[in-house]
C-alpha cells in the first residue's frame, strides 16, 4: 500500500528546505501578532526583525530601533 503525502506535508518540506539566516527574523503581516513578537524580540535583544504587511496601520508602532518603508 503506498503512502500518498498531503498537501501540508509538501509545503513543510519546501520551506524546510529555505535558507534561513541566524537571528533574523521576518513576520508577514503586522497588528496583534506582528506587535507582540517585535516587544518579544526587544526583550530579548534580537539582532533583526522585519515586518511587514501591506496596511501601513497594521505596523507596530516606531521606536528609536524601528522605521516605516512605504513601498507605493
């Protein structure tokens, strides 16, 4: 009997398989989520951190460490 994998099996490999560069980190979309992770990363002293999302009123707020790139 063969063994089919799923379709969520197939997107994890693939993006297993991404380079990834130590200590940085990209969060796509901004809002609670994209807020709590940027305070989180402050903390704890995380070199980089970018987020991004296509509503400029979903971005955490700036700090001395953060700026806002309009790309439109």
């Amino acid at each position: 009997m063969k063994c089919e994998t799923s379709a969520v099996d197939e997107k994890i490999s693939s993006l297993e398989k991404i380079p990834v560069i130590k200590n940085y980190y990209l969060v796509l979309g901004g809002g609670k989520i994209g807020t709590n992770f940027l305070e989180y990363a402050r903390k704890n002293k995380y070199p980089f951190v970018l987020v991004t999302d296509k509503d400029e009123m979903h971005l955490p707020q700036g700090s001395q460490t953060s700026s806002k790139l309009k790309t439109s």
